[in-house]
C-alpha cells in the first residue's frame, strides 16, 4: 500500500541519522547493538548489573530495560489468573510480572552502572505512569513495544518528551505502523523503526527479514534495525549484512535460567561472537563504489587480457583482425580497443606473440 502523502512528505525533511545518547546511529556508522536486558533480571538488582557488564564485554552499545505499572497495564482478572508455567516467578500472573519490577533506586543504580560502562541506558514504558518514572530517572531514549504501535496516546506521550525513539514493528500491518510513525513525527523527528516478528521464539519461516529493504525504502530516510526473537545470532548476523542500523537482542547468563525470555536470549558468549561477526559483515559489505581494489591490480596485471600480435606483423603492413589475438598479461592493451587499430597501417616491425605497443594507437 502506498505510503501516506502526509508521512512522505513529513520523512522527506529529516536526516538520516540520529543521536542516541553520545552515539550516532544510521548510514556510515557501525551497527548498533542494544542487549535487551529487559525481564532476564528475574528481578535481582544484582543480576541485572552483571548482565550490565556482560554486555560491555560483548560489545554492546547499549542496554535496555522495561517498566511496568501493573494496574495500568493488564485487567484484575488478568493479574489475578494462575500462572504455573515452567518459566513463572509467581503463583499468579501478577505476582510473576511484580518480580519482575526493579524500584527507582534500582533503577538509578542501573543508570549509573550503565554510564560508567559508555552504555546508553534506556527502557520500553508501557503505561503513562512508567513513562513518567522513566522521564525523572533520566533515559537516553525510549523503546515503543510491538504491544503498543497502536497505542497512540502512549505513543504521542512519549513522542512529546523530546528523547529518540525506538520503534519496534512486531504483530502490527504497515498501516499501522505509518500511523504510529507519523503520530511520533508530529512532536519528534528522532526515530528509529525496527522489524520484528512477535513469536517466542521465532522460526526461521516466520522471520520475513526482506522486510528490513523494504522499511528502509519506505521510511527513508530513517534508520531502520531489527529486533529479534530467535534462539541463536544468524538472523542477527543477516540483518546487518542487509543493513540494519540498529539490532536488539535479548540477553541474558543462561537460556535455561527460571524467567520467560531467557531461552530466546543471547548469552553472552553469542553476543561477543555476534559483534565480532557483524564487524566482519560491515567490511565485506563495504560501501557500494565499484571500481579497481589497489590489492586487485597485481592480479589483473597478470591475468587480465590484453591486445597481442597473432603473427609477425612487418612495417608497412595494414593490419587485420586475423593478425590480433588476445592473451594475458594484462598490462598492455585492452580488449576493447581492437576496432581502433585493425585498418591501421603498422610503422614498425611487431613480432609475432608479443604485445602491441601503445603507440600503434596514434599509427
């Protein structure tokens, strides 16, 4: 579906990068690799600080948490139904998701960790509440859930406090996401867009990673990333050879730990291989100019072709195409010059089975 003439024309003002804490994030700038450490604390302020450092150690460029006012969020009856799965912390949903909740001091103590690190340090609100809480703590950024892309009030309130967004896509139609991108454009032009898939976790036929192309066509030019649920890194490693600006991963010590997003995380061990591996990918993928590597010319030195006398080819005599072969070294010659020289009339010798001299150009 074509995209909105209010939101092209609105996309059609903005840069294509944006600053996201002291880091730039978009085209000629590395891969921007954000550890989700969002629930995998189980709600240990401890744990969450290891997962802090890890994520240092890894590479990372950023961590990201999430809030939750539980009342504000999920029913009564919602909070109140028994939750006995392998991956609970509480007899009943409520109690699982207010474990999962790290109070204001623990969130300062977060950011602080965080910055002595060079780590962006920012979280995913879920409610208005937490939105404010996020506000007086002092995060980089903020993250928009696949939860709430149609979420507009929410949306609109984080928009209007002036920090870059994160948009995650999961579970949403295009047109869903255009109206959620141009209610953020409204009030602030720092945005990033991210494909996702909301399947825990993700099979690789559900993955659809050529939608990545096609966001950065549609919002350009806007950086756009991926945010995944998969259990291993090669999507990871996909998205940045298709030019993801920005990846999110889930992270945590061990995918067999108690809590819900554990076993579709990265462990820190495939978090260091991914950014070593995505370094490789920035390289290889290089910039888009074709052209002669310098390293190159030795080779087609040698191996290249060039203009080369067939037979002995006396002064005098007018030169014809059976007189003209082709052959390596490619230092003399090319190719594609043979019709400016069969016609000419040669002013030296040429022995058979060697180059043919430059100058026969000018004969």
């Amino acid at each position: 579906m074509a995209i909105h003439l209010y939101l092209k024309r609105a996309l059609s003002q903005l840069p294509e990068k944006v600053k996201i804490g002291t880091q730039y994030v978009g085209p000629g700038y590395p891969t921007f690799m954000i550890a989700e450490i969002g629930n995998n604390h189980n709600g240990d302020l401890a744990l969450a600080k290891q997962l802090i450092v890890k994520a240092k150690e890894a590479g990372c460029h950023a961590v990201k948490f999430q809030r939750r006012t539980l009342d504000q969020v999920f029913t009564k009856e919602a909070l109140d139904a028994p939750y006995n799965t392998p991956t609970s912390l509480g007899a009943t949903y409520g109690e699982h998701r207010a474990k999962l909740e790290i109070d204001r001091n623990g969130f300062l103590e977060l950011r602080t960790l965080a910055k002595q690190n060079d780590l962006v340090f920012f979280a995913t609100p879920f409610d208005h509440t937490s939105v404010k809480f996020l506000e007086d703590i002092g995060v980089d950024a903020y993250k928009i859930a696949s939860f709430d892309v149609t979420n507009l009030p929410l949306i609109e309130d984080v928009a209007k406090r002036n920090k870059p967004i994160i948009l995650s896509t999961g579970m949403s139609t295009m047109e869903e996401v255009d109206e959620a991108v141009s209610t953020i454009l409204k009030y602030n032009n720092r945005l990033v867009i991210l494909h996702c898939v909301s399947i825990y976790p993700t099979p690789d036929d559900k993955l659809d990673m050529s939608i990545i192309p096609v966001m950065k066509r549609r919002y350009a030019p806007l950086p756009v990333g991926y945010s995944g649920h998969e259990t291993d890194y090669l999507a990871t490693l996909l998205a940045a050879s298709m030019g993801a600006h920005v990846i999110e991963r889930h992270f945590t010590l061990a995918k067999d730990m108690k809590g819900p997003d554990h076993k579709l995380s990265l462990t820190p061990e495939e978090m260091t291989e991914s950014m070593k591996q995505i370094k490789r990918i920035e390289v290889m993928v290089g910039d888009g100019s074709k052209g002669v590597d310098a390293d190159e010319y030795k080779t087609r030195s040698k191996h290249s072709k060039s203009l080369v006398a067939a037979v002995r080819i006396p002064a005098g005599t007018k030169i014809t195409a059976d007189m003209i072969t082709i052959k390596s070294p490619g230092s003399g010659l090319k190719p594609n010059l043979v019709h400016k020289i069969v016609g000419k009339i040669a002013k030296k010798d040429i022995e058979g089975d060697t180059l043919l001299p430059n100058e026969i150009l000018e004969w």
